[in-house]
C-alpha cells in the first residue's frame, strides 16, 4: 500500500489538500448545525418534557426555574393584601409573556404555604421563561428580568435573584468554538516536539493534524445532514483529533527516523529513501492501523446505547481515529519521501533507545514481582474512590459559592423550602386531577412542596411541581422523585417529567445494560489483538490493564470533582457533589481506546523483536525483548501522551463544568496510563508470564479464522540436511 502512495504522490496530495479545504470552509456551518438537544426516545420523563414544550411554551422541563425571594424585617409579613400584590405584580411583571410563574398567592387549595417560610417573612416564586436549545437556555431573557430586579423591593426589602441557571454560570452565552482551545493545544504539542525531534521535523505531525481536523470536521457534515450530533462533538473532533492525529504521526516519524539511519535507508538514491519509508510503515503502519481499530471499537460502545446524545458523541469519536489512521498511512509517507531529509536538520545521529526507559525496563525485568506489586498498589489505590461515585447533575448547594446568587439561595435553604426547589419534579397531568394529585404528592414522605397554580392549565392538561426537602441528586432526593413518579404514574393519563425523572431515566438506558456493552467491546477488542499479536495471555492482559486505567481515571474524578479536593484549586470550583451521567460511559469508551494505542505500541515493538530473536536462534527472548521494546517505546509514548494531556487540558477550559470534568478524566487516565501502566506494570507482568506470553493453540488459530499462522519459535542448531546437502540451521520461524 505504501508503494502505491508514494507512486500516487500528487493525487495523495491533491485529495487531501481538497479534503481540507472543503473542511475548514465548511467547519463554521457544521458546527452551527450541531445540536443541544438531549433527549430520551420513550421514556415518561421524555414524553412530559415534550408535552410542556407543546403545550406550554417551552417552559420548565428539563430547564430548571428561576427563583425570586424576598425576606421581610422582622414584625412585617405576606399577610396582608398590600403587600402580597405588591409580591405578585412584581413577580408577573418579570416573567415573559409565554413563561409561567408561581407564587404564594397564585396557588390553589391553600397549597401557597408551600412558598412561604414558617415565620411568614420569607417566600419564593419560581418562574420558567420560555428556553432556547442551547447550554444557556435562558440567555434572551435574563439580562431583561436582571434590569427589572436590580432596584426592586417589597415592603422595602429587596428581591434576590438565584436558581440553579444562575448558579451554574450558564446565565450568558453559548458554547463556543473550540479555535482557542485548539491553538493552545496546538502550541504545547509544537513545543513537545521540538523537544523530541530537535529538528523540524517537529512540524510534520502537526500539519497531519492541520489535515485531519477539517477532514473530519467535513465528515461530520455528512453524518449532521442524516441525524442530531452533539454540540460536544466540535471539542472532541479539535482536542482529542489534535492529540490522536499527532500521536499517531509521531509513532511513524519516529520509526522512519530509525530506519533511515540503517545502512542504505538515506542518501540521494530514491530507492533507498522508498524502502526506509515502507520499512517504516510495515512496522509503525501496522500499529497505527491497530491502534485505530482498537480505538473505534471501544467508541461504538456509545453507538449501540439508546441515547441519541450519546450516539452522536460515538459517531465524531469514531471519525476521529479513522481519518487520524488515513493520514498518516497515506499523506505522511509522501510528505516524508519529499520532505523528511530536509526536514530532519540540524542533522544529528538519532539514538532509538531511551537511557531512562533502558534503565527503567532493566530494573523492571529484573525485579518484575517488587514492580508488579507496587505498580499495582499505586493503581488501585488510585481507582479505590471509584467505589463511592454517585451519578447525577451537580447538585445545587456545591454550585452556591460566591456572590449574591449564592447568598440567595443559602437563604431559601435555611428557611425551609428544601434544596430541591432549584429543580422540581414537573407532573403533567389531566386539569380535573391537578387538586387531588397535588394533594397526594405534597404527602410524600421528602416532598417539602408541591403546587398547581389555575393559570397553568392549558388544553385541558396541568402542571403540578413537586420538591423534595433533599437535593434530588442526593440518594435520599433521588429515592423521593422515584416515590413521585411512581405517584404519578398512577393517575391515568400523568406523566412526571422535569430533570430530576429525567436524571433517573437517563441513568437506566445508559447504564441499564453496561455489562453487555463491556463485554461486546472487550471481545471485538480481544479478537483483534489476538489476531494481530499473535498470543491469547497478551490481550487478556492488554484488556485488564484498560480496565484498572479507567477505573483510576474515574477515581480521580471522584477525589477532584465529587469530592472537591482540587476543583476549587484548578477551576475556582467547589466540590459538585455528583458526576455527571454522560461523564464515565463517554470517558470510557475514549479512554479506553487511547490507551489501548500504548499498549498497541509496546507489545507490537516487543513481539517484533521476539520474532528477531527468535529469527536468530535465541531461546530465551522475553527479557531481551522486553527491554527493547520498552527503551524504544517508553519515550515516543510518554511524549505523545503528554502531548495527549495538553489537549485534554486545553478542553478543560471550555467554560462548561460537565466537559470540564470529562477532560479531568480523560487528562488523570492517560498519565497514569502511560506511566505506571504501561511503564512499569505491563513490563513486569509480560516478564512475568515468560513463555507463555506466545502461548497461542491450534484451537484459537482455527477460532480466529487465522490460516497463515506462523510455527511456534523451535529450538535454535543444526539439523541435518537432505543427502549430500552440509547440515543448516533450523529457520525458527
């Protein structure tokens, strides 16, 4: 395939130059197409949501209300009718015409107690102006509503402004695109290979990238044209196609550069420049191939969930390895054959093996059991907060620090509403039901309020908001919604919907059937090592480490996020209390992939000089190739997995927590992925398990449908040969 490119050399060039120029002029279109949708096809939480947006205006939902509350001094109270339509008209007057609203007076059958404080001093009036599909879904009118409040009072205290759209800084402005992100990434990356090359040859990986990224960026037009794709996409295709498309040029550069010092792979004669190419592809090609398929195995584990959010996500992730993988087979060997000699100056003898990583494999083979133990403390100790993960949105009190919002609503809390206020359970239900029903769900054991104003009844249909006294993300909030759906559900024709339903919902399609999505990639991605390594112990292995990587990366999470211990010190952000839904399944069918490429690395560098030396008669091949493969490895891969977290931590700046705490994740696994696992543990167990990591029986060879399966290594000697014929070596391979 390499000789064809490099007979093609123009045509290669001419396509990808088109490819990207189509890409970047249409970038802005197709990120303007990308949607904020997330939505749950079937589910009662879904058709609620849908009912409210039909039928009410696209207010409430999944979009949680605005609260405006007021205290009184002490000695006044709502009780008397001056100021009560001094609180309502004010409330009224703040809300859009197509929104709804609520307060203490406009609730019916004495449910308005609800919104007032047991002292009678302090109520609480939720109001949901119509939303827009975007992360800041009340943007056209908070700065309205703002200006109508900054000076307004009752009975002269002052009206406050809070609720969870405030609180969680997404009171202004959309997403935005990922150029910024991208620059910066690319400048770290640029700098990490100046340091590796020391040569311009630095700048090769990255224009792979220049090419790759609007390539796909063209391909996700294609897919935006057939179905919704995620606004979330435009940062995975920019940072994480950034950070593979480099990676994997990186890899092939790097193995050019050694081939190329050996005898005849440089010079003048074009031949010889050709066969160092191929030579180079052969090898480094074949990881990249495998290192892609590996790749977008573990993404089409979010394809196949029934979340259309999650699927789109799949489907720019899977792009990404795809066109990463065609570049670097197709554009970077022309690129190389024409530029590389010119490239690669100041010219400097290229040394393959890392000191650091010689010493460190040799340390590794020698004391493989102390290496494996305390590698494999370090990782579990690691994943250990993994077991304490709780899934939800962040729940309202972590996002109530600083500033005025956050006073605001401490107060609500403290006066008794209960934190679920910020996020209510929203019941559509029949208008002739809506008195008893709301009678009903205020008696829940939990619930702190429930209320069903006349003026919310449109069409014959109703809307009655529950709370609960604890945040609905926490276990106990989140046992009460279960209680108030299940409620509402009983009423014929109701449907319970809002975000807190929609969280539970959420949970059970994506992680519903987790084990089998595991299993489905764990067995695609074990039938292709397995064919490639040629061994049954090795993908077994290769699969076990993914797993304790992922579960660390999720620990970090945990420890960072949940915990809060470092969020605040990165991000100026408090503990969140709970990670997000879509975080973990999307981390790990990325991260599962990406550090499956070290692995893919390391054992394809160490199986080829098992084959070597076997080549050569030696019988002992384990440790030799174990510290070749690692010396020769260890630094291509601790470069392009810091270049890796330099795009994770450029994402981490978009201005959006759930993706902040997503490139979190993704930035902890692929350190401690290419350190202690595949520096140190993955070493060690392959010394370990000997011989038997060739271990690969006629039975599997036939399972795999592999018919031009190699002999095993045989003994290295003399054998005799036909009659008259001296005696030769037995050719181990």
């Amino acid at each position: 395939m390499t000789r064809w490119v490099l007979a093609h050399r123009w045509q290669v060039v001419v396509v990808w130059v088109l490819l990207t120029l189509a890409g970047g002029a249409m970038a802005s279109g197709t990120i303007d197409k990308l949607s904020f949708e997330s939505k749950l096809p079937g589910r009662h939480s879904q058709q609620a949501n849908d009912d409210l947006a039909r039928q009410f205006s696209a207010t409430g939902g999944k979009n949680a209300p605005l609260l405006l509350t007021v205290t009184l001094p002490a000695g006044a109270g709502f009780d008397t009718p001056a100021v009560r339509d001094q609180w309502t008209s004010l409330v009224h007057g703040v809300t859009p015409k197509s929104g709804r609203s609520v307060t203490y007076a406009d609730a019916a059958g004495g449910t308005g107690k609800a919104l007032l404080s047991k002292d009678g001093r302090t109520t609480v009036a939720l109001v949901y102006p119509p939303a827009n599909p975007t992360t800041s879904p009340y943007d056209a009118w908070l700065p309205g509503i703002k200006a109508k409040l900054a000076h307004a009072t009752v009975a002269g205290a002052p009206v406050e402004l809070t609720g969870q759209p405030v609180l969680s800084g997404r009171d202004s402005g959309g997403a935005r695109s990922p150029v910024g992100e991208t620059l910066i990434g690319a400048l770290g990356a640029l700098i990490v290979l100046a340091l590796v090359f020391a040569s311009g040859l630095a700048v090769l990986p990255l224009l792979m990238a220049a090419v790759a990224i609007p390539t796909t960026f063209l391909l996700v037009r294609g897919v935006v044209s057939i179905t919704d794709v995620s606004f979330i996409v435009q940062y995975l295709v920019a940072l994480i196609g950034l950070g593979v498309a480099i990676d994997y040029s990186l890899l092939v550069v790097t193995r050019w550069r050694e081939e190329r010092q050996k005898p005849g792979g440089s010079g003048p004669d074009p031949e010889a420049r050709r066969e160092a190419i191929v030579r180079s592809l052969n090898s480094a090609g074949r990881a990249v191939a495998l290192s892609g398929a590996t790749v977008a195995i573990s993404l089409a584990a979010l394809v196949v969930l029934p979340v259309p959010f999650l699927r789109s996500v799949g489907y720019g992730g899977l792009l990404i390895p795809v066109v990463s993988v065609a570049v670097a087979l197709t554009l970077l060997p022309v690129m190389l054959y024409a530029w590389g000699d010119k490239l690669d100056r100041p010219r400097r003898e290229h040394r393959p093996d890392s000191r650091l990583w010689s010493s460190i494999a040799r340390w590794t083979t020698r004391r493989p059991v102390v290496a494996a133990l305390l590698s494999g403390a370090v990782l579990l100790a690691l994943a250990a907060p993994v077991l304490v993960i709780r899934l939800g949105a962040p729940e309202t009190t972590t996002l109530a620090h600083g500033g005025q919002p956050a006073v605001s609503f401490r107060k609500i809390v403290d006066a008794g509403f209960g934190e679920g206020i910020a996020r209510p359970v929203e019941v559509v239900a029949p208008a002739t039901d809506a008195g008893a029903l709301t009678g009903r769900l205020g008696g829940i054991d939990g619930v702190a309020g429930s209320v069903s104003p006349a003026d919310w009844a449109r069409g014959g249909r109703t809307v009655v908001d529950v709370w609960t006294t604890a945040d609905p993300s926490s276990p106990g909030g989140r046992d009460t919604v279960t209680s108030v759906v299940d409620t509402a559900q009983r009423t014929p024709q109701a449907l319970a919907g809002g975000g807190p339903p929609a969280d539970v919902d959420f949970i059970d399609a994506v992680y519903g059937s987790l084990w089998l999505i595991f299993a489905f990639v764990a067995l695609l991605t074990f039938v292709v090592l397995a064919r490639t390594l040629r061994s049954i112990l090795l993908p077994l292995k290769a699969l076990v480490l993914n797993a304790l990587s992922t579960c660390a990366a999720y620990g970090a999470v945990v420890l960072i996020w949940q915990k809060g211990y470092g969020s605040a010190a990165l991000y100026d952000t408090p503990a969140v209390g709970s990670i997000t839904i879509w975080v973990p399944m999307t981390v790990f069918a990325f991260l599962f992939g990406l550090s499956m490429d070290y692995e893919v690395f390391i054992l394809h560098r160490i199986r080829e000089t098992h084959v070597e030396l076997s080549a050569k008669g030696e019988r002992d091949t384990v440790v030799p190739s174990v510290v070749t493969g690692i010396s020769r490895t260890g630094r291509l891969i601790s470069s392009a997995a810091f270049i890796l977290f330099l795009a994770f931590v450029a994402l981490s700046t978009v201005p959006i927590t759930d993706v902040r705490v997503f490139a979190t994740a993704l930035a902890a696994g692929i350190i401690v992925d290419a350190t202690v696992v595949r520096g140190i543990l993955a070493p060690a167990l392959v010394t370990l398990m000997g011989r038997a990591n060739w271990w690969f029986p006629d039975w599997a060879a036939r399972a795999l449908l592999i018919r031009d399966r190699p002999q095993p290594p045989a003994a290295a000697g003399p054998v005799p040969g036909p009659a008259g014929e001296p005696e030769r070596r037995r050719d181990p391979v």
